[in-house]
C-alpha cells in the first residue's frame, strides 16, 4: 500500500519510453564488447532524491548508428551469399557476427577507452545456438552488503547465480549431469582490497576466511554445482560493487559457460549485481564517514535496548535478529531483522521526505543511484510499494521474511486467468513453468524482469533473439518451431 505521506503524482511518476530504447541500444553495444568493468559508473546522487534517469552510453549520432548496424550487417550479408554461392549459412554468420563486433566497437565512447580495456569472452567455434544454449540469471535481482565493516554488519558479500544448461533439439532436453558449469566476473578477479570485511569476519561469523574466498567456499571464478532442480548455481560469491580498475558498478556482468571434454558449447552473461549504497547517513551522522554512522546506530541501539554494543567488536545484526537470508535463527523473543529495521523506521521517514525521497525503500535499500528495481514494472510505474506494500507492512510482525513476498500470479492471474504462475508453495525465483525451465531463465531475476531499463540486463535477451525482455522466440531452445501454442502452463 503506498505511503500517504508521498502525493500520488510523485508515487506514480512514470518513467520515459525512451528509456527502453536506449536500453535496447545500449545492450547491442554491451554484446559486442562492452564490459560491465569498462562501463561509467553509477549516475552521481541527485539532490532532488528523484530517481535518476539513465545515460546514453554513446552520442545521440553514435546511438542512431548503432541501431542501423543490424539492418546494414545483414544486407551485407545477403549480397554476399548471393555473390558466392559456395559460402555457407554458417560461416556468413560468423562473418556477420565479426563484422557486427568490429562496427559496435568503433563507436564506443571515448570515455570507456580511460578505464580497464575489456577481455572478450570465449566463444565457441561455432554459433551457439547449433546444439547447446545456457540460461543465467540472479536470484535476488540486488545483493546488498556493507561498505564499512568495522562496526557492524547487516549484509556479508554474497552473490548468487543460476544457470539452465539445455541441449537444443526438436524437444530441447535439459542438462544437469555430464558438463561442466563455469563462471567468471570479468574485470573482478579480487575483492579483499575492495572491502574490509576478511579483517572482521572471525568476530562477525566466527571463521577465518582466505583471502577472496566467501562464507560458503565460493571464490569470484569456478564451477557451479547442481542443484537437483534441473539448473546448476554457485552461492555466496564474495563480490562488491567495486571494479579491480577502481570504477563503481553495480550491474556487472558475469559470463557463464557450459564446457564437454574441454570444448567451450555455449557461453551466455547474467547481471551478477550488488550494491552497497545503504543510505543510513541520511538520518545517522549526515556527512560522516561509515564507521561514525555505524557508530551513531550502535549508541542509539544501547541507549534504546539497554544493550552494550558500542566499543566491542564488529557486530552482526543477525547474531540476534533471525534473518531467513543469512540462515540465522536469532535470539528467542527478539523480532526479525526485518521487522526489526521496516516497523520501528515506518513512522519515522519524513525527515527524508522532506529531503524530496519519494520512494522510501531507497532511504536504506540500494537507493539513489543504484535505483535497484529497473524491471518492466518500473518502466510502467509500478514502485515497490505497489508489490511489498508500505513499511508497516513488510515489518508486520506475522510475516516470515523472505518467505511471504508478492507473487506474480497475485497480480496477473485477474489479467490472464488461464496461464499458470509460481508453483504452489514457491516463490517466481524458485518456480519452473515450460518444459521445466525456471520462470527466471526466461523472464530474467526479480526486480530486473525484462525489458528492463539497465542495458546490461537485456544482454541475454538480446544476444539469445534479437530483442530485450522475455525469452519469447521458441528457437531459442526448439531447433524448428512448435506448431502448438504456447499456452504458460506447468505441463506445456
């Protein structure tokens, strides 16, 4: 339910269709070699709080350009199967495919050229939709953590992935045994200088960790386990928002890869995102350093519950609130994390009101300039108050964390009666529809759903069909078309 302290005319703000657009272009150019690394860095805080509006990645000419190189690639191509008869369809679309890479790339802005050149990815020898296709996306759509970890801790590092491995047939078959899942973050190969958090982590979580490795044994490059449930994933991969040549990004691209006995079968890259704008200074210690506004939050806990907080060692706020993401069970008697953090905040926004905030997730969720929700919902006007309801209710003792959250069919199930939505008892990131393929792998990751406003979360969908949002074209993973229609049902 929306605020009633925000007027309805700021709630609804819709955000431009030209956003969209640039979006689409944007991403042609993030496929032919644009890394997440290499990409400008969040749009600076707006003192209005209004959300920013994102920036082209190129001049208005060289955008324009951009969108006419499919077009121009294939006529070229055209005219040349015509000229030489004995060229193959296979080898015109590697040609176009280079030719499309070395156009793209010659527009990038100069700016880019400033920061860490990009590592192409390791393709396959041959297309890779011939025989194998691999379907990525995170879990949460935002990972959060803390910049500072000297005084306390809400959020450690940790990064998720999926991915979907299918063998593209007639009936595509989907493969969870017999090769091998790789993943990679590429422009961050380390995290231990990025963040202070490996000097803490025996007071926090009571384990001495090595360098770059997270709390579950994940490091920033290996393979993905299994999960069972026809798709692999690695958890708790130890990233921060912070590139190794020093740029601030918080949707950086991961590549993942499917490999058989060495033989690279299909590659694809998901948005591996994770910020650390958690705006507590807005209320706490305004312009001060993150250690004087852990501080600030500690003393103000010890003066209200009585507790001896301050001047220890780093404090996890999980040790004693339960928290479903963390798996911690907390103290018995001691409200969760999140009821925790959303009731006793809820009355208390409109000094950030005042400052012109008009979403009040983002006073401590990822936030003014990481704007983490950038789904099709946002590009429609759908905030996320619209799903989750206020901060009252989302601190509502009754509800389970993590647990009791918005589903799609709650909504779209009046719209579309006869398609199927979540699995029962499962939320969408965990539910399967068609053939067994996860609702993610197709609609993208919750708060991300295609079309989405970032570019880089349109990449797949691009590079799999041509066009950002829902994997909608059959022959992404059907070698020839179905003649039935695709009805959104489990057992389609």
């Amino acid at each position: 339910m929306p605020s009633d302290k925000q007027p309805a005319a700021r709630r609804r703000r819709r955000a431009p269709l030209f956003l969209l657009l640039l979006a689409a272009v944007a991403g042609l150019e993030l496929i032919a070699g644009f890394d997440s690394a290499a990409a400008e860095p969040n749009q600076p805080r707006q003192a209005s709080g209004r959300r920013p509006q994102l920036a082209a990645t190129a001049p208005l000419q060289q955008r324009q350009q951009a969108q006419q190189l499919p077009t121009q690639l294939q006529a070229n191509l055209q005219a040349q199967l015509q000229s030489q008869g004995q060229q193959t369809q296979q080898q015109a679309q590697q040609q176009q495919t280079q030719q499309q890479q070395q156009a793209v790339q010659s527009l990038q802005p100069a700016e880019a050229s400033r920061t860490r050149s990009f590592r192409p990815a390791r393709r396959p020898r041959f297309p890779q939709r011939d025989a194998y296709v691999i379907l990525g996306f995170n879990d949460l759509g935002m990972h959060c953590m803390n910049e500072d970890f000297s005084q306390l801790c809400i959020l450690p590092p940790f990064n998720t992935l999926h991915a979907q491995v299918i063998q593209r047939r007639r009936e595509p078959r989907i493969i969870d045994a017999g090769v091998e899942v790789k993943y990679r973050i590429p422009g961050n190969t380390t995290s231990v200088t990025k963040t202070n958090f490996w000097e803490h982590d025996v007071d926090l979580f009571g384990v001495d960790m090595p360098a770059d490795v997270g709390l579950t044994g994940s490091t920033l490059e290996g393979s993905m386990t299994p999960t069972g449930d026809n798709d692999w994933s690695v958890v708790g991969v130890p990233l921060t928002p912070i590139t190794d040549s020093g740029a601030l990004n918080a949707y950086k691209l991961a590549e993942i890869s499917v490999e058989s006995q060495g033989q690279v079968l299909a590659i694809t890259h998901a948005v591996a995102p994770v910020s650390w704008e958690i705006s507590c200074n807005l209320c706490h210690e305004p312009g001060m350093p993150g250690p004087m506004v852990d501080a600030d939050i500690l003393a103000k806990h010890d003066a209200k519950h009585n507790t001896q907080l301050l001047g220890g060692p780093s404090v996890l706020c999980a040790s004693c609130h339960f928290d479903p993401a963390l798996g911690t069970p907390g103290v018995p008697g001691v409200s969760s994390l999140s009821e925790a953090m959303h009731a006793s905040h809820a009355g208390r926004m409109q000094p950030v009101f005042d400052m012109g905030l008009t979403n009040e997730c983002y006073a401590c969720h990822p936030g003014f300039e990481t704007n983490c929700q950038r789904d099709v919902h946002f590009a429609k006007g759908i905030f996320c108050d619209s799903c989750h309801g206020d901060m009252a209710a989302v601190g509502d003792p009754t509800r389970i964390p993590w647990v009791d959250e918005p589903t799609c069919g709650g909504c779209h199930k009046a719209m579309q009666p006869e398609f199927h939505y979540e699995e029962p008892g499962k939320l969408f990131k965990e539910s399967r529809g068609h053939g067994g393929v996860l609702c993610a792998s197709c609609h993208g990751s919750p708060h991300a759903v295609g079309p989405a406003v970032t570019p880089q979360d349109n990449v797949q969908a691009i590079a799999l069909q041509g066009h950002a949002g829902p994997l909608n074209e059959c022959t992404v993973c059907h070698t020839t078309r179905p003649g039935s229609k695709f009805e959104h049902h489990f057992d389609d």
